[in-house]
C-alpha cells in the first residue's frame, strides 16, 4: 500500500509563452485555456530562488529594484522555467504550479 501526500502533480503546462519585449509582459497559454498575463516587473519580484527568497523560508516575499529585462525563458523539465534577467540573474524556477499561484495573486 502506498501512502499518498494529499496533493496530485500538476498536470497543466505550457503550450504557449510569448514575451512581448516593449509591453514589458510575459503571456503564457495553459493546457486548460487558460492564459495568465505576467508583468515582467512582478515576475522578477516573486522570483523564487534562494537568493531572492532566502533559504527555509515559510511565504515569499516580493522583492523590489532588480532588473526586469528578460533575454531568455527555458523549460527546466515537464514542471517549470527558468527566466534568465538581462543582470545575468538566472537561478529562479518557476514552477508551474507556482506560476498559476502567482497568477491568481
């Protein structure tokens, strides 16, 4: 018997991300329908990485004054991103999961 953790792995990804340089956003077009318009700005202030973050944290934080210029978002797996910010900041990965939570912030 197998003991399960209460949640199902997310089954929705990404069939379209379009970076729209001059409106300064990230549009993202689910599996569902469903399309989440990002703010570079709020992208790069929820980035989820240790440095941002902090290590062990509980709730992230949003955290202000970095760079928003995006040069490259690569799929890390079936379950996330990685955004990679013109200051050479790379080490945040979106989770999917994390990116509908954010979404619907």
């Amino acid at each position: 018997m197998r003991a399960t953790l209460g949640f199902a792995p997310m089954s929705i990804e990404p069939t379209e991300v379009h970076l729209e340089e001059a409106a300064q956003r990230l549009n993202v077009r689910w599996s569902d329908d469903r399309e989440d318009v990002f703010a570079l700005s709020y992208l790069r202030g929820w980035c989820p990485c240790a440095h941002c973050q902090g290590h062990f944290v509980l709730e992230k934080r949003f955290v202000k004054g970095a760079d928003t210029r995006l040069v490259d978002v690569q799929p890390v797996g079936s379950y996330a991103m990685r955004l990679v910010w013109a200051d050479g900041h790379q080490s945040g990965i979106y989770a999917f999961e994390y990116l509908r939570e954010i979404a619907a912030a």
